[in-house]
C-alpha cells in the first residue's frame, strides 16, 4: 500500500505536465488546421476551426489567438462587420493580456469609424489605444485617426489640435506631414486663407519628399487665388502644370485666371 502511495506521489507532476501542456495540445492543432485553410481561402473552414477552440478550450493559450483571427476573417475576408466586431469587443473583455489585445482595439475603432460612421465611438475607442498602449505606431495611427473623425464630424478646431499634438509630438513620425497638411486644410475650409497659406508655405519646407507636395502648391494657388492675388496664383498653377495629375482642372485655372488678369 505505501509502494503504490509512493509511485502515486511519483505520478503526480507528469499527471500535472500533461493537463498543462497535453490540454493546449488539441486547440493548437485546430489553430495549425485553421491557419492552413486560411491561407488556401477556406475561411468558412477556418471559422470553423476557431469556434472549436472558442467553444471547447476558452482557456488554451490560444483561444484568444481565436478570436483575434476569427474578428479578421470576418472582417477582412467575408466582409461581416457585425461579427467582426464581436469578436475583437469580446476578445478585450476576456482576454486584457492578450498580445492582440491594441490589434483588436484598434479594430474596434476602425470599425465604427470606416464602416458604421460612429466618429464619436470610434474617438472614444482610439483614445483608449492612446492613453493606455505602449506601441508607438498604433498610438500614432490613433492619434490621426482622431483627428480624422473630428474632421468628418465637422469639428474643424478640434481636428486641428490633434493633428498640431500629432505633429509635436512625433515629428518624424509616418503621419506628420499628412497631419501638418491637414493642418493648413482646416483653416482654408474656414476662409482663413492667410493662416492657411502660412501653414501650407511652411508645409512644403518642412516635408520637401513629402507625396503631397502638389496638392500643397495648388493649394497655395488657390489660397492665393481666394486673395486675389491673380498674378502669384497664376505663377504658381504654371509651375506645376506640367506634373499636377489632373491636368485639366490646372489648364482651366489657369485660362481663368489668364482672362481675370487680361481685364484688370
């Protein structure tokens, strides 16, 4: 009888390596199986394999690794916005530690900005990958996406102090010109067109490689313009006639322009 004690008490930590490690071995296996269909584009299939783990293991290792990639599917491949969202809402309820813990966040946020039109949801949800994330990128791309909302929501000041934070405090960062750009675009739309061309002229000094580096100059054209200042518009519609996209919106500036100044 002490032998078989003994022999138990022996048992008893392989007994505990198995539950531990044996446990997560089936829910990998369904993740391995969901990977590759996804990868051959059976997301059904996938999503299949992912609402195992979630409904059969809730405590593998991977079951948030589930719902994550079952939010993208959704998402990215079946264009299901609804399901989507409750995947990544559930995966930050249950899972806080999760690595894709900001991912799902900012999916969130994405989502009721681009796909529901909630600028106001979407502000509260990218604030909280501000205040409270650690990577660097997701709190830049947070930050623009804010300002962004508040400019659809037609809150012209508001989109501007965001995109003014944006800039001083990531100067270099991916989103700093777009953000300074934007800037100058918010007091043009409010008629101040001073402001606007200060900021746009500053613009092309600040970001010289900059892709937006034309729409600045026509802006500048038409801040200009908007001025009454027929023959700097003009000069400047002429110097980036040759490598503005829409050629034909330069040429009718300019013919109009051309005829204004004929008559003064």
């Amino acid at each position: 009888m002490k032998r078989d004690r003994r022999l138990l008490f022996k048992a008893i930590p392989l007994i505990i390596i198995i539950i531990l490690f044996g446990c997560d071995a089936i829910p990998k296996r369904h993740f391995e199986s969901a990977e590759k269909m996804w990868t051959d584009g059976d997301y059904k299939g996938a999503l299949r394999e992912y609402e195992k783990i979630i409904e059969d293991y809730p405590k593998s290792t991977v079951a948030d690794d589930a719902y994550y990639w079952q939010g993208l599917t959704y998402y990215l491949s079946l264009n299901n916005t609804e399901a989507a969202l409750n995947s990544f809402q559930t995966l930050v309820n249950k899972y806080p530690g999760s690595e894709y813990f900001f991912q799902a966040q900012m999916y969130i946020a994405d989502i009721y900005d681009k796909k529901k039109g909630n600028y106001r949801q979407a502000i509260t949800e990218y604030q909280k990958i501000i205040e409270h994330s650690n990577n660097k990128e997701l709190i830049e791309e947070a930050r623009f996406n804010t300002a962004e909302a508040y400019f659809k929501l037609g809150d012209l000041n508001q989109a501007r102090i965001e995109w003014d934070l944006q800039v001083n405090q990531i100067p270099n960062g991916k989103y700093a010109d777009e953000a300074y750009y934007k800037t100058a675009t918010t007091y043009f739309i409010q008629g101040r067109y001073q402001e606007s061309l200060e900021h746009y002229q500053r613009f092309l000094s600040k970001y010289p490689e900059s892709k937006l580096i034309l729409d600045a100059k026509f802006a500048i054209a038409n801040c200009l313009e908007e001025q009454d200042n027929i023959p700097e518009a003009l000069k400047m519609y002429r110097s980036i006639a040759g490598s503005y996209p829409n050629k034909k919106i330069i040429a009718t500036k300019i013919a109009v322009l051309q005829k204004r100044l004929a008559k003064e």
